[in-house]
C-alpha cells in the first residue's frame, strides 16, 4: 500500500503513553456504541462479542504500535486483521464486520484527538485513524476473500466426493449427509449425465456447467473424471428439454443421460446406466445428443451389459411371450420379411390388417413400433437376448 510506505511525523512520548493506557477504554466504549447501534450485535452471545472486544483492543494496540514505527508495525497489524476475521467469519457477515469496523473508526475519530497534546498532534492522530482504517478495512476484505475461497475449494472437493460416490455406488448416507452438506434436496429427482469435458480448465467448465444449469434454475452436482464429465441434474426431466440444454455445456461427442430417479440416493443406478450408455455409444453414430441410455439398450447390449440384456428381456421379450404366440410370431415374421406388411401377412395365412392390429398391440406392450427402423432393431436384439437367456437358464 502507498500510504504505508509514508512517514506519520512523530507524536510525543507522553501522547503515545496515554493512548496505550485509554485502548481499554476505547475498546469498551467501541462496544457500548455497537450494541446501542446495531440490533444484531445485541443478539450476540457474550463469547462472540467478548471476541469482539478482544478484537477492537489488538486494533487500538496495533494503531499505537504503528504510531511508534509507522513503517514496520503496519505489517505486523495488517497480519493481526488478517487472522481475525477467520473467527469472525464463522458468525459475523462481511457487511456486519464494515458495520463494525465504520462505528469503531467513527468513536476513534471523536475520542482520540482529544488525547492529543495541541493542534498539531490533533491533526495527526486524525490522519492516522484514517489511514489506519484503510489498512484495517483492506485485510479484514482480504480475510474474507481468502474465507470465502477456502470455503469454495472446501465445496468442490466434497462435490466431487459426491459425485464419486454416486458414480461408485457409495453407502446412501454418507452420501446424502454431505450432498446436504453442498443444499442439496435428497428429495428432489435426479439425472446423471456423462460425456466430454468442453475444456481442460476445470474452473471453466464448473462455471459453464453451473451458469447452464442456473438459468433454468436446476441445482446440479458436477466433477471431471480424468476424460469425463459427469453431471447430477434436479428435478425433473419428463420434456426432455432441461437435458438439451444442459448438454450444450459438454464438449463435442456424444452426451448420455441416464433414467431419471426419484431421489439422490437412487442416483448411482442413474449414473451406472449413462456411463454403460457412453461406452456403447459408439455404435449408434446417428443417436441424438443427449441420448438416454435406454434407448442405446440395444447397443449396450452388444458390449456385454447384462443390466441392458436384462432390461430387453424385462421390457420387450417378455411381454410379447406373455400375450400369447400369435403376437411374437406376428412380430418375428415382420421384422424377418423386411417390415413388408403384406409379405408378413402371407408367411403367417392371415389378412393385412389382422398383421396391423397385432403390431399396434406390440407398441402398446413394448413401447417399440416395428415400423420404425430403430424401434425395429431394438426388438430384434430384444428377442435374441431373450432366447438366448431362456437357453443359459436365465429365465
């Protein structure tokens, strides 16, 4: 600071004794004027404002000590502000702290000149109190910066725990304790998306995924995993379009959301099934991004999955098993003709429409049209998993 390497002309021996012998004094009258002043002071437990009275006499002492040498004793008080304020911080708000720094400065400005021995030291001391409280003013915003950063590399090393363990399956409460921890509603439902990072500036990409995820007013969870990132979204994702949106704040490449659960604690089924997604992917160069890893079943599937065999069998092959023969015959047949309706109706001795009625009742139970190419080769790769777990004993 400039004006710390400035000389404060010397005040007398015997105005230095008597401002050492009044800082008791000044720091209780300090106190007096904040608990009159201010309600919220008054509200304080007797150990916090103890502390701040502590806090108010190391000040009056230090602005002694810096009178004696202005340009070495500054260092050692900017330090003793700095410190402070890392207790204050856990109770006192930046703003409450300038409340109380202002009406302390404004009592010293009253009382101290008139500790003063003539009009030339008068000038003195009020030059210094001024100078002084810059110096006080500045560590105690340094203080709370360095407060509030420590506080943020606090949050995101617990996000990213979070995170891990909904990737890892982690215990559900130690995993709801610390997304509580972060404001986070256990509640609230929950989507995991993984995909590529858009950088390799994790501050950038935690404040693309957050600014993102803030306009639409949706909490998220985020953390880089080496080449991944993965993102916990709230809320609900029925439309679709919170997804879109927030997959634009991915890099380039495919963008995978898993099955949305009704609460955090569910999330690691959500998370396991995106990242099986993200490894299968590859298969479907035309899928939509975002693309949910239900609808790469099929290509999950091929990779080995046997969470998405599983769900082929549980979701199209037993459906179609159970409503009776005719329909997984009417099914098989069309998809083995091409999808030509009318070469299925000849191969099973029934008339076209009949063929029609059987596919709309597949759809209803399956989900899945035969008409549509992709829905097509869902069920086929549905009804090969399903045969060939009933051949393994699986079902």
């Amino acid at each position: 600071m400039s004006g710390s390497d400035e000389v404060v002309p010397a005040l007398s021996r015997e105005t230095l004794r008597t401002l050492q012998r009044a800082s008791g004094d000044l720091a209780g009258a300090s106190v007096a004027e904040m608990e009159a002043r201010l309600p919220w002071f008054r509200r304080m437990p007797a150990d916090q404002r103890a502390g701040v009275l502590l806090l108010i006499q190391n000040g009056v002492a230090g602005f002694v000590s810096w009178l004696h040498d202005p340009q070495q004793a500054i260092r050692l008080t900017a330090e003793a502000f700095r410190s402070a304020p890392k207790d204050l911080s856990r109770w006192v708000s930046l703003r409450q702290t300038v409340e109380l720094v202002r009406i302390a400065l404004e009592l010293f400005e009253q009382l101290l000149p008139k500790l003063a021995d003539g009009d030339a030291e008068r000038a003195l001391l009020t030059e210094g109190v001024l100078r002084y409280g810059r110096e006080i003013a500045f560590s105690a915003a340094t203080s709370y910066a360095a407060a509030a950063e420590a506080r943020g590399a606090w949050d995101a090393r617990l996000e990213a725990l979070v995170v891990d363990g909904i990737v890892r399956g982690d215990a559900e409460e130690s995993l709801l304790s610390r997304a509580t921890a972060l404001g986070w509603d256990p509640a609230a439902e929950a989507t995991v998306l993984v995909g590529n990072p858009p950088s390799d500036d994790p501050p950038a990409v935690v404040f693309e995924v957050r600014s993102r995820a803030a306009r639409m007013s949706r909490p998220v969870l985020l953390s880089v995993q080496g080449s991944r990132l993965v993102v916990v979204l709230g809320g609900e994702t029925g439309t679709g379009d919170a997804l879109a949106r927030l997959a634009e704040a991915f890099g380039a490449g495919a963008v995978v959301a898993g099955p949305s659960v009704s609460s955090l604690a569910e999330a690691h089924r959500s998370a396991s099934d995106a990242l099986s997604g993200l490894r299968a992917v590859v298969g479907w160069p035309a899928a939509p991004r975002p693309v949910r890893s239900l609808d790469l079943l099929p290509e999950r599937a091929l990779a080995g999955d046997p969470e998405a065999e599983w769900q082929l069998v549980d979701r199209v092959a037993r459906p179609l098993e159970d409503a009776g023969g005719a329909l997984l015959e009417t099914v098989d047949a069309f998809l083995e003709v091409g999808g030509v309706l009318e070469a299925c109706a000849r191969r099973l001795f029934v008339h076209p429409n009949t063929v029609r009625y059987r596919l709309r009742r597949a759809t209803e139970l399956t989900g899945r049209n035969a008409t549509d190419p992709r829905d097509a080769l869902v069920l086929r790769v549905a009804l090969a998993v399903g045969r060939l777990a009933r051949a393994r004993g699986l079902w």
